[in-house]
C-alpha cells in the first residue's frame, strides 16, 4: 500500500487479503525509497512506486583506494533507527542509514527515513547507532519532502568524526562507495559507479543533479552516504530504479561505456561544499509537500478496457484508504471496500468492490496515479482543487483543501 503525497509519497506496497481484479500495472519507472529493513518486528519497506518484483544485484564491496576511503569515513556513519517512547523505547519501528558532516553532531540523511509511521506509537524518536555501537540521541533540524534530504543534530559532548561535503559533483564513470545498512548488515561499504548526472522520470521532480550508479543498494540504505575516493560525501542514497532506461538525461550511460547492471540502478540526492539547500535545512527550513490524504496500492490505477470489474466508465487511480482526519476524508472522499456476495442459502460466492476513482485534478484527466502525482505536486498546502470522482456510475466533484503530508499522516 502506498502512502501517496497524494501521491501519497512515501509509500509502500503492502500484502492484501482483498481480492485483486485484473487491473493495469504501473508503466512508469519503480522508484523504490529505501526506508528499512524487513524484520519481524520492523514495518516493511516503502517503495515510492512498485513495478517489478526483480531485486536488486549482489553486492560488490569496495577494493584499492575505495577500501581506504569506505575506512576513514565508516566511523562518521550512522545507523538511524526510529523507535517508540514510554513503555515501547526499545520497539524499533524502522531503521536507515546517515552519516555526521559536522564536527559537531550534525547529521545528514533522507528524509523518508525520519517520516515514516508511528506504528501506533504515542510519541517516535530517532536514534544513531555508531559503529562502536555509541548511540546519539537525534533531533529532526529541517527537511525537504521534495529532494528527500534532512538535518538531523546528534546529542554529543565531544568532537565527532565526520564525512566533508565534497568540493564538487563527481562526473558519470568516477567509481564511489555508497555506506549503508541494508540485507541486515552494519554500517557496510557497496561500491558502484556514476552513470550520470542530473535524471528525471514520469513526470516526477528529482533533485538536480541527481546522481545515478550501479550501486546494488537495498532498503536499509537510504540516508547513506555515497564517497569518492577522495573520501569526500557527494551524494545522499535516496531511492532505487528497476527501469533506468525509463528514466532521462542529456547523456544515456552507455554512450559512455557504463553499462547498467540488470536493468537496475541507485539514485543519490546530490550534496556538495556550500549547498545552499544543506544551509538552508541547517538553519531550520522545512518544506513540506500537498497532499489529498489517501493511501494508494500499487498497480490500482483502474482501466475500465482492463479490469474484470465494473467502477465506471472513465480510467483513474482508485483510492485505496483514506486517512482519517485528513483533507480526503474531509472532502467525502471513502476507501476501497469488498462487500461478500452471497447465494440464497446465505452463502458467500464471492465479493464485489467499491471504490472511488478520481478521474481528474482541476479538470484536468488523471488516468494513472503518475498524473494524478503531477498534477498535485504543481499545486500548494492550503490551496483548494476540485477533484472529479468517480463512484459507480456516478461522476461528481469534490472541493479539497490539500494538507501537508508530515501533518496528514503524523499519526500513521
């Protein structure tokens, strides 16, 4: 299941027990956030969109001068993990990857490591976990829902080990290593190499300059630093694709003979010395994104030509759950429903579902979730879009007052 930014963001794909019609995949590119690991008592990962099942390559530690530089910056990492208060504090609700940039405890990683469910917790904190096993206490500084990147400040009383900015972006072919905790390891080294700069994909807004390398990264990874041989951070782990070839620059890899692995590549937030998005986040900023309040599960966008059940004429992304309290549920928008059909002898044969489709933003058509997530990333928090839903037969239009998304879903 999918927690859109209405797209709802940072999403995942959950198992369900409901039935599934026949509906058309997702067409565009899998941008898999990489939020943490999947252990028992760990919520699951949350890919951001989901296409294909495939995982990703076996890791390739780093050698030679890359061994060095994965060594001397190893100490400044962190493992993130976000745990319950109270009663719960031990309770770890979900873990990722940072590393210190700062002397003094500053801390750099994704920021849908440190924007996930609270797992029915009343109150999450955020911990880093060194490599000596020295745990800080964190505190959220700033963020940016859009370029997935946050500040974090470690509780310390000295001095810390950290990883410097680099002093420029590296260029498509420079070798790196990415450091990270995903396939239940501990702060370990995965090496690659660029492919290119500056990507984008399906309408989606990236980071510019984003950095594209075959580094076979996993969910545990993100906020991970990504290390030159130089030793300098360049990049911030952010999210992985399993159809690069969808995803757009002015050089493809191969005309630079670097081939990608397996039809598969890791994506990287760009950092570098005198970022003014670092100072800003350094300073306090946070820059939220819309959205309508609902939960998505990838591969419903219905197609009336496709799917094996009736919701009505027009093609749309159906909504999966509405969260409560939010703009959606506000606006009159319901869940995804399977009501059981039942014989004569009261016997259930079977089950129908109800669901609202929207069908367009603004009077402009949404046939897929990627056109819905266009169309609301181009709008504000606060700002009121009519939303054409259709239920059944019936096709009407809803006013809704977009939320923001930390806010929507604090309570996930």
């Amino acid at each position: 299941m999918i927690d859109p930014w209405s797209h709802e963001g940072a999403a995942q794909a959950a198992h369900t027990r409901v039935r599934r019609t026949r509906l058309r995949p997702l067409t565009f590119v899998l941008l898999a956030l990489l939020v943490g690991v999947a252990w028992p008592f760990m919520r699951e990962p949350r890919p951001q969109y989901l296409q294909v099942n495939e995982g990703p390559p076996a890791v390739v530690g780093p050698t030679g001068v890359l061994s060095v530089a994965y060594e001397l910056a190893r100490p400044a990492t962190l493992r993130i993990e976000v745990r319950c208060s109270g009663v719960f504090a031990r309770q770890v609700l979900g873990l990722g990857s940072g590393f210190f940039f700062d002397a003094n405890g500053l801390v750099l990683t994704a920021y849908h490591v440190v924007d996930g469910p609270s797992g029915g917790c009343p109150e999450v904190r955020y911990v880093g976990v060194g490599p000596d096993r020295t745990e800080y206490p964190l505190e959220l500084v700033g963020f940016d829902a859009y370029m997935d990147l946050a500040v974090l400040r470690a509780t310390v009383d000295v001095l810390v080990p950290f990883i410097p900015l680099g002093s420029r972006l590296p260029r498509p072919g420079t070798d790196v290593v990415a450091i990270g905790n995903s396939r239940g390891d501990f702060l370990a080294g995965r090496a690659g190499t660029v492919t290119r700069l500056g990507v984008r994909a399906a309408r989606v807004e990236f980071a510019e300059d984003t950095i594209e390398l075959t580094a076979a990264l996993a969910p545990g990874d993100s906020g991970g630093p990504v290390v030159t041989a130089r030793g300098e951070a360049v990049g911030v782990v952010s999210y992985i694709s399993f159809n690069p070839s969808r995803m757009e620059s002015a050089i493809p890899p191969f005309l630079l003979g670097v081939p990608l692995p397996r039809n598969f590549a890791s994506y990287a937030v760009p950092v570098e010395e005198g970022s003014l998005l670092v100072a800003d986040l350094v300073a306090g900023g946070r820059r939220d994104v819309p959205v309508i309040g609902f939960s998505w599960d990838a591969g419903y966008d219905y197609d009336p030509a496709r799917a094996d059940v009736d919701l009505g004429p027009r093609p749309g992304p159906i909504v999966w759950r509405v969260a409560p309290g939010g703009p959606a549920e506000a606006a009159g928008l319901r869940s995804l429903v399977s009501r059981p059909i039942v014989d004569a002898d009261d016997r259930r044969v079977g089950s129908e579902l109800e669901a609202d489709v929207i069908v367009a933003i603004d009077g402009i058509a949404t046939p897929t979730f990627a056109d819905l997530l266009a169309q609301v990333r181009m709008k504000q928090i606060g700002q009121t879009i009519a939303v054409s839903v259709q239920r059944g037969a019936a096709t009407f239009r809803l006013d809704l007052v977009l939320g923001a998304r930390r806010n929507v879903f604090a309570g996930r």
